[in-house]
C-alpha cells in the first residue's frame, strides 16, 4: 500500500516535470502565439508584434539576420513599450523560429 503510494507520487512528479520541460522548450508555434500577444514582454499598449507585420509578411529575409534578437527586443522596446527579452528565454528563441519559419 504504501510502496503503491509511493511510486503514483514519484509518477505524478515526474510527469509534472516533464511538462515543465515541455512547457519551455521553443517551438514556432510557441513563437506565433507571443507574436500575436498583445502582452508581449509586458507590453503597456494594446499593440502585438503581429499589428505592424502581419502574420510575418515582409519578414521573409529577417530570419537571416545576425542581429535578428537585437531587431525583435528594439519592437518590443519602442513599439510594444516593454522590456527586452532574454536572448536566450525560450520566449526569444520561439519567436526567432517562427520568423526564420516564415521566410522558408
Ligand atoms: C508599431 C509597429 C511595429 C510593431 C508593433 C512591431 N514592429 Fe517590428 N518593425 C517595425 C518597423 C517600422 C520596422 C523597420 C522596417 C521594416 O523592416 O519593416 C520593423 C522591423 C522589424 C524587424 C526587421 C525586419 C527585417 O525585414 O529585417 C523585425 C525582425 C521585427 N521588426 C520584429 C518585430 C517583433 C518580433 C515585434 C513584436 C515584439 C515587432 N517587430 C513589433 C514596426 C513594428
């Protein structure tokens, strides 16, 4: 009973971090959903990454760019009115991968 106990708990936990994990990990589609968020970054107006690019439209060459997290926190920064990302948040690395999606 309590062996049984024991390992549905060790169960339950395990797959709580497995979800965490996933939950982190980036993904294009992680990256279109924060590009349509109007929170974005703590955004403090109603404006999402996709207003002024619509659904990634004259990005296609973006994705290329070395300096790709530098252009996506300087929209965050001056358009979105919030606070830069992490380079290397999932946040940052999810949109990365939906706009080099767009371009292909
Ligand atoms: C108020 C309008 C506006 C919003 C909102 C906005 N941007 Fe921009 N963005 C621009 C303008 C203007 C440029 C410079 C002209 C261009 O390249 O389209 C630009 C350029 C860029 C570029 C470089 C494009 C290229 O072709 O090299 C990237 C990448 C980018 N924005 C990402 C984002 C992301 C990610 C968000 C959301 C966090 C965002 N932008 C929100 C207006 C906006």
């Amino acid at each position: 009973m309590m062996k049984t106990m024991l390992t549905l708990t060790l169960a339950a936990l395990l797959s709580t971090a497995a979800l965490t994990v996933l939950a982190a990990e980036p993904s294009v589609a992680r990256g279109k959903k924060l590009f349509n968020d109007p929170a974005l970054g703590g955004s403090t107006n109603p404006m999402s990454c996709n207003t002024c690019h619509q659904d990634g439209k004259g990005m296609e060459k973006a994705g290329a760019r070395e300096d790709l997290a530098t252009m996506i926190n300087t929209c965050i920064i001056q358009a979105l009115q919030g606070k830069q990302l992490d380079e290397q948040s999932p946040e940052m690395q999810s949109l990365q991968l939906y706009i080099r999606s767009v371009g292909k």
